[in-house]
C-alpha cells in the first residue's frame, strides 16, 4: 500500500485517494518488470502515446481528470517519483531534462 498521496507537498487534486492508490499499484508492477541498474523513465512504463493511456486503466484516470498533454505528463511524473519514494526498495534519480530512475541492488 502507498502511504497517503494526499498528503506529500503536491496536489493532484482531480483525482481522489483511490485512484491515486490504483495508478500506484499500477506503476509498481510495472517498474517491477525493469532489472537492477536498468534506467527508466515514466515513459518507457507507459509508452508514449496519450492516446493510449486513455485505454489503460487506471492510467485514463489521468486522461480523464487533465485535458492538456503537458499536464497528463506532469502529473504522471509526479505520482510516479511519489510511487518509487515510497517503495522498500533503494531506487536512484537522474535529472538530465527527464528523470530517469534505476533500482539499486
């Protein structure tokens, strides 16, 4: 379970704790796929295409709530960088334009 969303220094206030938890859960099992000191970035997880996070829930909870592109990323990046915080696992930040992550043994 990831600790209460709502309250870390940002909001994403369109979209409630439940959906904050699904995309959460969601992202854990997609990071899980990645190996040790491989990077990654939020959208080598979930691909690209807008579009297509519209037909993934509970990534269309993002689509749905924000209509802007630049804000679909924005608020993707955040809950993913609040998602890896909140893992047991020792993950390491690159920001070089995008963050990038890498699980660490």
């Amino acid at each position: 379970m990831i600790r209460n969303m709502e309250t870390c220094d940002w909001q994403v206030s369109r979209i409630d704790e439940a959906g904050l938890q699904q995309i959460a859960i969601y992202l854990q099992s997609l990071i899980a796929n990645h190996e040790i000191g491989e990077w990654f970035t939020a959208r080598d997880l979930v691909g690209r295409n807008q579009i297509e996070w519209a037909n993934t829930p509970p990534l269309n909870l993002i689509t749905i709530h924000y209509s802007s592109q630049s804000t679909q990323k924005t608020i993707l990046g955040k809950i993913l960088k609040k998602t890896i915080f909140d893992l047991p696992i020792i993950y390491e930040l690159n920001m070089d334009f995008v963050a990038h992550y890498r699980r660490l043994e």
